[in-house]
C-alpha cells in the first residue's frame, strides 16, 4: 500500500473521505483470519472498489452508509453495482462476486466463499438472478450452514 506510512494513523492519510468512512464502517479486524496491516490493506481496497463502484449512480455511496450505520435489516433497499463480464470483481490480488466481497468487508470477515451466502427472498438484484446489476448490500445477505457442520 503507501510504504512510507509511518504508522497505522498515516496509512489513509491520502484516502479520500467516502474511503476511510467506509473503512470505519467494515467489520472489526478480530473477527477475520488475516494479520493487522494486509487485513487493513484489504479494507482500504476493498472501501475503495466499492466506492469505484457505486460512484456512477448518485446517492448511491451515501444509501449504502445509511444502511451500514443502522444495521438496516429489513427495510433496506437493493445497492447495486454493475454485473462484470465475468461477474467478479478484483480486490487487490483477490478475485470474488461482489457481494460476497463486500458482504465480507462490512459484516463477515471470516467468510470463505460465496456458497456461504444466500439471498433474502426479497432482494431483486441477488447475484444468483444474473441480472445486470448485483445487489451488495450486505443485509440483503444471510450466511447459509453446510451440510454435516454443527456451527
């Protein structure tokens, strides 16, 4: 990332304000099986991707930090991204469906892959109606249990 940070406060000393908010609002760091510095690295990147993202449909950015800030289960409507060609997105050296990725930035960062999701009955862009758009708002999303695990 930025080599000459000097310390974890000067890391996103040049990321733009929608960036570090978005950072703020991703899950806590001990909740994912990766170290401090790459796991805030993924954050940033994957802030900034979403960002990237979202920025073509105005509001857009702001609805997805209102729906992050008050857990909005229910009533939360679809945020949505432009389905890719190969319908994934690059974070860093990591290529995954955007749901799945930001699903794991802003509320599970211990998920594994995308098979671990399952879409709410009422979320109209869900990745797996390969529609145009994707819907990445993560409580829009339910972590699904495998079969034969008791956790």
């Amino acid at each position: 990332m930025l080599a000459y940070a000097k310390n974890k406060t000067d890391k996103f000393m040049f990321a733009s304000t929608g960036v570090k908010r978005l950072v703020k609002l991703a899950a806590p760091q001990e909740a994912a099986n990766q170290t401090g510095d790459s796991y805030a690295d993924w954050q940033y990147k994957c802030a900034k991707s979403v960002i990237r993202k979202l920025r073509q449909v105005p509001g857009a950015v702001r609805e997805l930090e209102r729906i992050l800030e008050r857990a909005d289960v229910d009533e939360s409507k679809c945020v949505c991204v432009l389905r890719s060609l190969d319908g994934r997105v690059q974070v860093g050296d990591e290529k995954g469906p955007p749901h799945f990725m930001y699903c794991r930035l802003f509320r599970w960062p211990h998920l594994k892959s995308y098979h671990q999701l399952k879409a709410s009955d009422t979320c109209e862009y869900a990745y797996n109606l390969k529609r145009d758009e994707i819907c990445i708002n993560p409580y829009h999303y339910t972590i699904v249990k495998e079969p034969g695990r008791n956790k």
